[in-house]
C-alpha cells in the first residue's frame, strides 16, 4: 500500500518560503515543525508496519499531526498577512 507523504511544503506550497523563513527566525514555529515532522516519520512507519501498533494509537498520532497542521497553517496565515 502507498503511503501518502505529508510534510509541510508538501502540504503548503504556496507557503515554501514563508515555512523556510519562520524555520530560521521564529523558535515556536520551529519547534512545532520539528515535531510535526518527526510525528509524521512515526506515523508513515506504523503504515508501512515498519513500527507494529495498535489502530487507536495510530489514530491517536494522525489526530496530534492534524492539531499540530493547524497551528502551523494559522501561523503560516498570520505572518502572511503581516508582509
């Protein structure tokens, strides 16, 4: 089965350097990336059952992955605005 890739410039292209740029000056941001990204490795693993687990707790990850989206899309939105 064919794992769909969801990283952030995949996700947002119209955003590539806005994304780039909040990764260089802003440290929430960042750190919101960070674990967007290495959540999401997690759950492209338990779907290629590289990591065996259970459907609730793979659920549970793509809840925290879609909570962790939006607020990188809010911010992507408000420093949008502000160029």
């Amino acid at each position: 089965m064919a794992v769909e890739h969801h990283n952030l410039i995949h996700e947002f292209p119209e955003f590539r350097d806005l994304i780039h740029k909040l990764k260089m000056e802003n440290h929430h941001f960042r750190r919101i990336f960070d674990e967007y990204h290495e959540l999401t490795t997690e759950i492209e693993n338990m779907e290629n059952e590289v990591t065996p687990t259970s459907s609730l707790a793979e659920e549970k990850a793509k809840l925290r992955r879609v909570h962790l989206k939006d607020e990188l899309f809010a911010m992507l939105k408000a420093s949008a605005k502000k160029i």
